[in-house]
C-alpha cells in the first residue's frame, strides 16, 4: 500500500512539473501522412495532434509559438521527437496555426490542459 500511495504522489509531482514546458517544436514531414502513431491512430496532416516523450495519449497540450503569441491546442497521440532540445512535433496543420510550417522549428510554450 504504501509503494501504491509513493507511486500516485510521484505522478501528480510529475504532472505539476509538466504542466509547463519551453523549447524548441517541430512539425511532421509528409512522408509520415498516414502512418500508425503509437498510439496506433493514423496520422493526418489536418488533425491538431502531436508527439511528447511522456505526456499521456489523450492529454490536450496548448501550444504558443514564442514570437508571435499564436496558440493552438492539440492532442497527444505519438511519441517523439527524438531530436535534442525539441519538446513537441506537431501536426501539419497545427504547426501551420501558430505560423511555424515555414520556419520549422520554432521556440514554443506547452502548457497541460486538465
């Protein structure tokens, strides 16, 4: 019971600490339009999804381009990137709302919608 209890306390010390995150983001290639997520949901440029290393699939992310304010929410159903120092990839589409498709890469804020 007790590793139960230090379990649960260690998760909610994680979403508090996750609830924000800043750093870089990146948007999928169209090579990947139509490929399995890990979740197993098929990747679609038009949705507003995207991959976190350890958020939970389902969990809705707002994400707010740096530069220019912009945001979007989307749903986490992948897994990634695995670039260093980038924090999301987004959806086509998603990428596309906040102004970062021609950049591609842009510094964001993520914040955990509950």
């Amino acid at each position: 019971m007790k590793r139960f209890i230090s379990t649960l306390i260690f998760i909610a010390i994680c979403a508090v600490v996750i609830a924000q995150e800043k750093g870089k983001a990146s948007y999928y290639a169209d090579k990947f339009e139509g490929r399995k997520t890990a979740s197993g949901e098929i990747y679609q440029h038009q949705l507003k999804t995207a991959a976190h290393k350890t958020l939970p699939f389902g969990t809705k992310v707002k994400v707010t381009n740096l530069a220019n304010n912009k945001s979007v929410v989307v749903k986490i159903n992948d897994r990634g990137p695995f670039i260093k120092g980038r924090i999301i990839d987004l959806s086509k589409s998603a990428a596309s709302e906040i102004d970062g498709v021609l950049p591609g890469i842009i510094d964001v804020k993520i914040e955990v919608i509950k």
